[in-house]
C-alpha cells in the first residue's frame, strides 16, 4: 500500500508556498519538494512534527495510505 503525500494540499489550503514553508520550517526547499511529490523514503518524525506545527495540521493531514 503505497502512502500518499497531501503536503500540496495542506499549502493550497493554508495559502502558503513551499519557500515559505522551507523559511519557517528549517528545511531546503529541496529537501520539502521530495516529500511533497512522495519521492522521499520516509520522514523524521521532528521533521513531521514542525511541518504540522507551521500548518497546524496534524500528520494524518498530510500522510495517508492507499
């Protein structure tokens, strides 16, 4: 079951840009873009934490599973 990435859902719906997000999260805007088109091999859990942080999301808003 593959799991799906909604990170450009949760922008779309906050209004915000990956580069935005990137400034606000610590990360590279590269490191963002492969989660985000579901190319990454997992996630930090610190990582997740500060994404839902910046989105006030929790990580079912954005990690779902097919």
């Amino acid at each position: 079951m593959p799991i799906i990435i909604n990170l450009d859902v949760m922008l779309a719906k906050r209004k915000m840009s990956l580069t935005e997000l990137s400034e606000k999260v610590g990360l590279t805007i590269v490191n963002l873009s492969i989660l985000k088109t579901g190319k990454a091999k997992g996630v930090r859990f610190d990582t997740l934490e500060a994404i839902c942080r910046v989105l006030d999301c929790k990580p079912g808003d954005i990690l779902d599973i097919d």
